[in-house]
C-alpha cells in the first residue's frame, strides 16, 4: 500500500498555512493555547500527522469577547458588502481546492475524490450563499387600520456557535459560516478533535480574506475539549445559535443546556437511512446506488444507507448482485485514485463496527459478505452485507461503519411502515418506476425523512436543498433556499403615517 511520505505531508500542510506550533485558538489572530495537546492522526496508516495545543476556558472567552465585538461591527455592513467578503472566500477556496482536499482525505480517510468533493461542496455553498446577500426580504402586509403601513424585516442574530462532526471536517461548517456571514453574524467553530487540521486550514484562508477586505474577525476557532469548549460555547448566552452536528446523544444535551438558556438551537444528528426497492425497479440501477451510499465514505456519512428493503420478487438476485459488487469494492490508502473505500477513522469506530456485528449475530442475523477487520496499519476493516431477520433491535441503531443491513418484503404498506419504525428520520430513497409506488412514498403516509428520493440514493445531497432530517435526527435544516432566516431575527414593524391613533381590532380606548 503507498502513503503519503513525510516530506509530502510536511509540504501540503506548509501550503495551508499549518505549521507544527499552530495553537487551537483564533478570534482574528492565533492565541498561545496552553490546553492539552491533541493529535491529528491519519487512518491510513495510524501515524500522527501533527500535534495543537488545545485551547482552554481562559482561550474560549478571550475569543468568545472577540466575536461579540467583531459582531457588532460586522452587523453594520450591507447585507451585499457581506456577500462580496463571502464571494471573495469562494475564491480562495477555489484556489485552494487540491490541497484542501488532500487535506480531507490525508486526516479523515474519504477517498481523494471525495476529499475533493466535499470542498467544491464548500464552493457551492459561498455561490448560493452570496445570492442570498441581495435577497434577505421582508413581506408588507395590509394594514386593518386607516393611514399604516406594516411589514417585516430581518435584522443579524448574533455570534453563533458551529459544532462540526469529523465525517465532514470543512463542509459543514461552510453550510452554517457562509450564510450566517452574509446574514451579518460573527461565528465560533468547533472542529472535531479528530480533524483539527482542517479546522487551521480553513481559518487560515478565511483569516487572509477578512484581512484583505479590513473585515472584522467574524471566522473564529477553538479546537478543544468538551469541558473546556464545547460546554462553555453551548451554554454561553452570548451566542445565539448553536448549529451542532453529530450523534443523537450529544444533540440531546447540546438542546437541552441551549433550552435552558433560551437560545436557538439547530441540530443536525444522526442517521439510519433506508433505501426501497420493488420487484419493478430498475436493478442496475439501484445497485450503483447503494454501493455509493452503503460503501462510500466507509459508511461513515449521516445519510449513508444502513438499511435496504427488497420486495421479495427480486430479493435473491438483488442479494447474489450485491455480494458480487461488494468483492470488487477496492479497499486501500484513499489517496489512490483505484480505491473505492477508505479506512473507518479511528480504532474505537473499527471496535464499535466489530461489536454491532457480534450483537447482530446473536439478534439473529447472517452475514452475508465481509465483515473482517483488515491486518496491517490504519484502520480497515470489509464492507459487509447482513442478511436481517425478524426483530433485531441492532438495526435501530446508528452504526457509523459500512455495514448494510437486508430486509424482505411483500408489499410496499409493509415496508414504508417498517423504514419510518426506526427512531432516525434523515434520508430515504425507493428505487421504482411504477408511479403510483414512487407518489405513495413522497405523500404524507410514505417515508417520515427529512431527505426522500425516488431512483437516486441517500447520500449525495446537492446544495440549494434544505438538508436534515426529523425525529431523533433533531429537526434541523440547513443549506436549503431560506436557510438563511435560522441566523436572522425577525422584526414586525408598523407605521402610523397619519394623525389619528386608531387601535386594532376595533378597539376603543378614550380618555375623558
């Protein structure tokens, strides 16, 4: 297997700006972190990449002060002055696209052309994004009253708080960073500490162009600790918003402290995605459609497909398709270009991966294909087919490993009522061409998801679509047309233009 050398690391990291002393703290200049250190690891091989000082609670509110100050100026700029920033950060991810990608893929382990995916997906959001600059619109109303006038505007929120998963070390935060920014917000990010490099990458762009334009510093980092940061972002009322992505778990205490508070919460938690196909879809298809959303990734996405119903007239060969598909997928250094899956990101993933297979097994399950840990450095293991059977309360859970759970079923009552039973509701897909079986899907009484497609997979969500999903999954919706009224504040206005004072309601309220 060939890895990135030393030397190639050490220059893709100097391109980004990421030097070995490089602290866990920006608020529009790098802080001295005296925090514990944390160590950036690559899955590929084990070896630690680089070393950051992690930040403290001392750090946090020095950069917490920052980013309610950078707020206040950066409210004042016109919504469209904030969009050219933001146009103008497009740009430098643009240029740099190859490192960054690099980058995703050397600390997390996505395969190359997902690495570099996931930073055109950044692209595209700065597009939409600086569209939404010049469209931040208020509805006029009728007034009941003679002589007013009402309507709607739309003021900043605040600094708010980003909490990123490591799956999606750099989209994610430019979901939330890119719109909040044209919306006149300043903004903290926590990174995962599984992915602090691309957490220094990004900030070191974002820091160059904010510069460029004599911007306030509304791109700030903290890389830490839940004690030390996250629990002091989440219940500091000072920010506004928390935009938190990860496990259910965590989004249940992350909205718990945030409701306490009062504050807004927007949460974007975990998956257990299902995919549909009847005795009349098209199996080709279908099948280049679970392979992505089960494989790709080392099923480590929130929408990667977890579980696949197939109507019984086509289960058989669907399943023999499928494990011949699954001997081919390539498994190796995500760099190179033949590999089709990367390593899982960390041991404790390949050991959770181990555990819901054993748990499977004594729930009743098969395994039909894989299911083997690899040998040798990095953190490997097979994709694996599990053959379910009756109840197996497993399959409610969200294991965030390659692993494709199998279902039969005999009508499509029967297994639209068996997806929506898990307590997930991000992505679904069904894989028909009847379209009386794809409508019954999308109506009210179909899947229960946020996501739901019909002949495309659940993973791959393109930007301009509100992405999240219900239930357990938290509620949240980013990215999507009016994605941006979740960092504004929405204010009623009237105007009495006339010289009487005429209440609502018919109201009569005189004085002598």
């Amino acid at each position: 297997m060939t890895t990135a050398t030393e030397s190639s690391v050490s220059e893709l990291l100097t391109s980004l700006g990421i030097e070995q002393d490089n602290s866990g703290a920006f608020c529009g200049r790098w802080l001295d972190t005296q925090g514990s250190p944390i160590e950036s690891v690559n899955p590929t091989t084990g070896e630690v990449l680089a070393t950051i000082r992690s930040a403290t609670t001392d750090d946090y509110e020095t950069v917490a002060a920052a980013t309610t100050e950078a707020f206040h100026q950066w409210r004042t700029w016109p919504a469209p002055m904030r969009g050219e920033v933001v146009r103008q950060l497009g740009d430098a991810l643009r240029q740099k696209k190859e490192a960054l990608g690099r980058l995703v893929t050397l600390e997390m382990g996505k395969i190359l052309s997902e690495g570099l995916g996931e930073v055109q997906e950044m692209i595209d959001m700065v597009d939409l994004a600086v569209g939404m600059s010049r469209q931040l619109y208020g509805l006029s109303m009728h007034s009941e009253r003679p002589e007013h006038r009402m309507y709607e505007q739309w003021h900043p929120l605040g600094p708010i708080g980003i909490i990123t998963a490591f799956n999606f070390p750099v989209a994610v935060w430019a979901w939330n960073a890119t719109v909040a920014a044209v919306c006149g917000d300043s903004m903290i990010w926590k990174p995962s500490s599984k992915a602090p490099l691309c957490g220094l990458a990004i900030s070191n762009i974002a820091k160059e162009v904010l510069e460029a334009n004599d911007a306030p510093p509304i791109f700030n980092l903290l890389i830490g600790d839940r004690k030390q940061v996250g629990q002091h972002l989440v219940a500091d009322p000072r920010i506004t918003l928390i935009s938190a992505t990860g496990s259910v778990s965590m989004g249940r205490k992350v909205g718990n402290v945030v409701a306490q508070r009062l504050g807004r919460s927007l949460l974007e938690l975990g998956g257990n995605n299902g995919i549909i196909v009847t005795d009349d879809a098209d199996l080709d298809m279908a099948l280049r459609a679970v392979l992505f959303a089960a494989v790709g990734t080392a099923g480590q996405r929130c929408t990667s497909n977890r579980r696949l119903f197939l109507q019984k007239g086509i289960a058989a060969e669907m399943k023999q398709r499928l494990v011949q598909a699954y001997k081919s997928i390539t498994i190796g250094d995500p760099m190179d270009p033949a590999i089709l899956m990367g390593p899982l990101v960390d041991q404790q993933a390949v050991d959770d991966m181990v555990a819901a297979l054993e748990t499977a097994q004594q729930q009743g399950a098969k395994i039909l294909y894989g299911g083997g840990v690899l040998e040798g450095p990095g953190f490997f293991v097979e994709p694996t087919l599990v053959e379910a059977t009756g109840e197996m309360p497993i399959t409610c859970e969200e294991t965030f490993a390659p692993i494709l759970y199998l279902f039969e079923f005999d009508d499509l009552d029967e297994a639209i009522a068996t997806h929506n039973s898990v307590p997930q509701g991000l992505s679904s897909s069904i894989f028909t061409t009847n379209l009386l079986s794809a409508e019954q899907f999308l109506s009210p009484g179909g899947s229960d998801c946020g996501i739901a497609n019909v002949n495309i997979g659940t993973s791959g969500a393109e930007i301009g679509g509100a992405f999240g999903g219900e239930k357990d999954t938290g509620g949240g919706r980013e990215a999507g047309s009016d994605s941006w009224k979740a960092y504004m504040r929405r204010q009623t206005c009237t105007i009495n233009y006339g010289r009487e004072l005429p209440l609502a309601q018919g109201v009569e309220f005189d004085v002598g």
